[in-house]
C-alpha cells in the first residue's frame, strides 16, 4: 500500500537491474557459508572430544540459530532489491528503498558536490556499477547500486551537469 510521504503522485520510478539480485545472492551465500562454518566450530570440537565443557544445546543451538537467521535474510533479498529505485525531478533525485522501513531520500542537483561511479569485481562481471551521490552534508549522501554499466555512465554525466548548472544558479 503506497504512502504519500514515499511514492509522490506522478512520479515514475526506474528500477536497478535485476542481476543486482544475483550479485546479492552471491555475497549472501559466501557469508552465510563463512559464518555458518564459524559457528559448526563449538560442534566440532565438541564431537571431537576437545571442549567437553560446551552444552549439547549450544553446540547445536548456534548453527542453528545463526542459518536460520541468515536463511530469513535469503528470503528478503529478492524483495529488499526490487525496492530499489530512482527518479530524476526537474530540481532533484530522488532515491527510494526499504520494505518495512521504507525511505526516500531527495538529493537536489545544487547540493551535489560530486557523483562517484564504482564497480567492484562481481559487478563488473554482471555489467553493473554502484553510484553515490555526495553533497556537503553526510547524512544526504546516497548510493545507488545495480544500475547497468550504461545508466551509470549516463546518470554521472547527467547529474554533475545538472548538478553544475544548479550550483551556478545560487
């Protein structure tokens, strides 16, 4: 159900890129395999013979616990992605996202110091970049990620030349 506050009547919100979710998945599945080996350790050594010490319960309450937690953040990112999504005003960018906690941030062109474009090695081989917004105040800078290579290029030439022509107008 849309709310006011976050979804402004006739606006025209552009998603990121669905292999964004990929690029997620991946990063999930690394460090929940990581962590959830972490936490096997008491387990282990336990049935080993090593840490008598260590209850039954914890041993395996751990692992547990900790896979089922990382396994309700797996079910949320499908969802967490699609939720991303920007839209260019004549005087400002606007970036949305959130499920629960739903948040929009405005970013007007004037106050935009500089836009950075980064591309980390998973993203570069699904032909996706992250963009970040900086302005003078630290609580409105804002990233974007999963856009395609393309729109990326596109939105830094755009936003700094907007950007620049806002500035100029002050």
């Amino acid at each position: 159900m849309p709310s006011e506050a976050i979804d402004p009547d006739g606006l025209s919100w552009e998603h990121i890129s669905p292999r964004y979710l990929t690029v997620r998945l991946i990063g999930w599945a690394v460090e929940t395999l990581l962590t959830v080996a972490v936490t096997c350790v008491p387990l282990i050594l336990l049935s080993m013979g090593i840490w008598t010490w260590v209850p039954d319960w914890l041993a395996w309450g751990l692992p547990a616990l900790t896979a089922a937690g990382y396994l309700w953040r797996g079910v949320l990112l499908p969802r967490q992605v699609r939720a991303v999504c920007y839209a260019e005003r004549n005087e400002d960018f606007l970036l949305r996202r959130g499920i629960f906690f739903q948040r929009t941030l405005v970013v007007p062109y004037g106050r935009m110091q500089y836009v950075d474009v980064t591309v980390g090695p998973l993203e570069r081989a699904f032909g996706l970049c992250s963009l970040k917004l900086h302005t003078a105040a630290p609580g409105t800078n804002a990233d974007l990620p999963g856009l395609p290579a393309s729109e990326g290029a596109r939105l830094r030439e755009h936003l700094s030349e907007r950007g620049e022509t806002q500035l100029a107008g002050l």
